[in-house]
C-alpha cells in the first residue's frame, strides 16, 4: 500500500463519459469501466487536496456490500481485479489497481433513494422546525442521533449541480412507476437493515445512506458505490451518544475544518487542506474499511 493519490484519469483509447466529484466513468463495449478517483468534495465543491486510498476504499468497500446484499437484488459488478479486466486495459492495471470496477451499463433511475434509521443532519435540523423528516411526521420528543422509531425512506432527486431536492414517494411514483418505486423503496429499506445489523457487529452504526438504481432491460439492479463513507453516515459503536452530533468516519472531519475558515463554499479560492487533517481523514477511511470488511487495504 502507497501514499500515492490519484486525482484524475487520462485514457486515451477508451471512450470518456463523464467525470463526477470524485469518479471518472468510461465506456468499454457494452460495459462501464467506473474509476473512484481520490478527489474529495465538501458543500459541493470539489477540494484541490486528494485523500490518500479514498480512492481504493470506495471501490473495495463497494465490492464487499455487493457480494454481501447480492442475495437482496442483483447488482451492476462484473470485477474489481484489475489482473483480470480485459486485454485491452492492461496497460492501465498499474493506475486501475484496487479503485476500479467493470460493471453492467444500465438507466439509471433519476432517484437518491436515501435511508435514515437515525435522526441526524439535514434530518435532524427538519425535525426542530417541523417533527417531520421529508414530510413523514415523527413523534414528539425525539434527540439528535437519536434511533428512529423505525427506519424511513427519504428519496430525493438526483442533481448534476447543487443540492438533491427532498421528494415524496409519491413523486417517485410519477418519475418512475409505482412499481418500480415500491421496488426500490422496499430494497432499499432491506439492504439498510441487513448491512445496518451486520455493520454493528462490527462495531459501527449506520445512521443512514443511499443508494442508486439502474434498470437493465425489465430488471432494476444495484448499482453506483454502496454503504461507503462517501454515500453513508458511519458512527463508532463504542462512542455513541444521543442528544449530541456523533463524529463519523467520513469527511464530516473535513468539513467541520472546513467550517473555520473563512470561505465561502464557492469553487473560488478553494482551500488547500493542511497535512493533519489529510492524514486523519484517510485514518477515518481505512478504519472503516477495517472494521466492516476485517481487512487490510
């Protein structure tokens, strides 16, 4: 394992379809080839400091939850062994090497398919001014993080710029169908509790995440990165409280840094972020990837 980031991919021969906040994505035949590069975003503004192994713990972490949910709903993954992508890639495996999947090409469902089973952030914020998270009405007297009366399905649109918009089931339905938006509805609230029950055994809470899906033909599969710490809230089991905000193993370490400066959340004079907070946001990373898989990176 090296401290060597990569922020950006330049293959010339294969086709470019697009570069996210921090994965670049081509087209390889009929197939995606999804590189998670080690760019960092924080208020939707990409950062110029890359997070060494961010990388390689999105696409590894990815990898162990969708072998691990593939009995739920099936899912996009063909590989993530570099060694064994086709021919005409090999030339890349040395950059492809540990952050990269081979993955079925789908439609994407225009749909964030988020899951909260504790009351923290944005949700959180909602619930003093309203008692209601995405208009689903809570009850009276509930604390920040702490665990919901049962878990709840909070979807949102799917934004290229800016913020996603919290959006009904109903909307969901108009976008979709109602039988795909039950679909994705039921498999996302199935995928939350089976990784949610699993992950605190290894001592981590999942207070909440999303997840994409894709339509392959008649079939709606899993697809994008899963339950990592760039799509998912992680919490230390053993340091828990409610009433508090709990500190989480994502880049909430970066932004809470970010939040003493003085800029202001523009892609203008974007901060460089110092050496400590560098190293202890991929501490944050590779911890997680630890517990939840019982692997080294």
């Amino acid at each position: 394992m090296n401290a060597q980031t990569l922020q950006f991919t330049d293959f010339k021969d294969i086709k470019f379809l697009k570069r996210g906040k921090v994965r670049d994505i081509y087209a390889y035949n009929d197939e995606l080839l999804i590189v998670s590069t080690d760019r960092i975003s924080c208020f939707d503004v990409v950062l110029p400091t890359a997070i060494p192994h961010k990388g390689e713990v999105l696409t590894q972490l990815s990898a162990f939850w969708f072998n691990f949910t593939q009995e739920l709903i099936p899912n996009h993954l063909i590989a993530t062994d570099a060694d064994k992508f086709p021919k005409e890639l090999g030339r890349y495996k040395d950059i492809l090497r540990g952050r990269a999947m081979l993955v079925k090409k789908t439609r994407p469902l225009p749909v964030e398919c988020v899951v909260r089973g504790y009351l923290s952030g944005s949700g959180w914020k909602e619930y003093q001014k309203t008692q209601s998270v995405c208009g689903i009405k809570l009850p009276a007297g509930l604390k920040e993080s702490g665990k919901l009366p049962e878990v709840i399905f909070t979807p949102s649109t799917k934004e290229e710029k800016g913020h996603d918009i919290n959006v009904s089931q109903e909307y969901v339905e108009k976008k979709i169908g109602r039988e795909a938006a039950e679909k994705i509805k039921e498999a996302s609230i199935a995928l939350y509790k089976k990784a949610s029950d699993y992950a605190q055994t290894k001592g981590i809470i999942i207070a909440d995440t999303k997840f994409e899906f894709g339509a392959l033909t008649d079939e709606i599969i899993l697809i994008d990165e899963v339950l990592t710490p760039d799509s998912s809230r992680f919490w230390d089991r053993d340091a828990y409280k409610v009433g508090v905000s709990c500190p989480s193993f994502d880049k909430q370490f970066v932004r809470d840094y970010l939040e003493t400066l003085n800029w202001n959340k523009t892609p203008n004079d974007v901060p460089e972020l110092p050496k400590e907070i560098i190293e202890k946001t991929t501490q944050k990373y590779l911890e997680a990837y630890r517990r939840l898989t019982g692997k080294e990176l």
